[in-house]
C-alpha cells in the first residue's frame, strides 16, 4: 500500500461535510417550533425568516467549505488516474456542487415553501434544475466509467448507482405519497449526493485503488 499524502488525508473532510450537513438537518429543527420533518422541506430551516436559520448557518458551516475543498482535492488527484468517464463524471459532480454551494447562498429561500419573491423563483426555477441535471449527469457519467472499468473501480459504479437511486427514490416518493410526507423523500434527494461526496471522500483517503489487484488493464 502506497504511504499517503496530505492529499489523501484531505478526504477525511468528506465525512466532516457529512456529518455537519447531517448535524443541522438533524438539530435545526429544535430552533424552528411546529417544524413538521415528515412534510417540510430542508430548505425551510435555513430560510430567511426561519427561526433555525441561526442554528443552521452553525451546524452547517463547515459542511459547504469541507465539500468544496475534498471534491478540488479529488479532481486534482485523478488527473491521469482512473478512466475518461470517470474523471468527467467526477468533475460534473464537482461543478454541481459548485452550483449549489454558491447559487443556494446567494438566493435563499425568503420563507418556507415558495413565497414567490425573485430569490425565491431563482431558487426553485434556476438553480434548483441546473443542480438536479448535472447531479444526474455526473452520477450516470460515472457509472458507466467505472462499469466499463473491467472491476478495477466497479465500486464507484455502484455507488453513483446508490446515490441516483436516492435522487430519484425522492421526487418518486413525493409524487406518489401524500404532501405529509413529502418532507421524508425529499431527504433522500438531499442526502444522495452528501452521502456520495463522503464517498468520494472516503476513495481519496484510500488512493483511488482498484477493487482487485489483479484485475485487467484498462
């Protein structure tokens, strides 16, 4: 096993962004009285006027900075490793969570639901879409690279496959199932791609090594 590098190391913020995100959607809720989990959003505790906005800018403060940081760190230490449709796949999950990270910020929401103000239409219309399409773009990018990979990284395959299954497990749940739930399947969309930046996380702090020593060349 090759000795690992502060660049390896810097995968363990993966699991930091996680475990912050997973703190605020968890404790935010105590700060926001007749906050209802099962059918509101996660986007209404960190609203302008939410009174859990305070508390959540704590909790999750270093969820945002951490994923940035991890997922650069990824992107740099692929180049020339692993294959072309998994390296894409990667940057496409990163540019997403550039998006989010600084669309969400600059056009919270006013109130919780869709008040209907500019920020607010941004939010839901704008950038909301431009999240979901390249959450969706990246992960099936990526899994074809690493189904394509002869073994080699067919566990990054299967874990994009998971992290989709989420995304779509949400909107499918929420469609199906009454408004008092909605709150419920919508965490599964939420958690899909912190759950898969912890991954990715979690791959760097191993080097990206294949499944199988032993596996074909790519």
């Amino acid at each position: 096993m090759k000795q690992k590098t502060l660049i390896n190391y810097i995968g363990l913020l993966g699991v930091v962004a996680f475990l912050s995100y997973l703190a605020a959607v968890i404790f935010s809720p105590l700060a926001y009285p007749g906050y209802d989990w099962m059918s509101q959003a996660v986007s209404d505790l960190s609203a302008e006027n939410a009174p859990s906005k305070l508390l959540w800018n704590i909790l999750d403060a270093p969820s945002g900075k951490c994923t940035l940081v991890v997922l650069m760190a990824v992107c740099v230490f692929i180049q020339g490793k692993l294959n072309k449709p998994l390296r894409v796949g990667i940057y496409l999950f990163t540019a997403m969570s550039w998006v989010s990270g600084i669309g969400y910020s600059m056009f919270p929401l006013s109130d919780s639901g869709n008040a209907g103000k500019f920020q607010d239409v941004m939010h839901v219309y704008v950038v909301t879409p431009i999240v979901v399409m390249l959450s969706i773009a990246s992960l099936v990018t990526i899994m074809v690279g690493g189904y394509r990979s002869k073994g080699k990284f067919r566990y990054i395959a299967i874990a994009a496959t998971v992290a989709l299954g989420m995304m779509f497990a949400g909107p499918t749940g929420m469609g199906i199932f009454p408004k008092a739930y909605f709150g419920i399947f919508e965490r599964f969309s939420v958690f899909a791609a912190t759950g898969f930046t912890a991954f990715l996380g979690i791959c760097l702090l191993k080097g990206f090594e294949p499944h199988s020593k032993n596996a074909e060349a790519e």
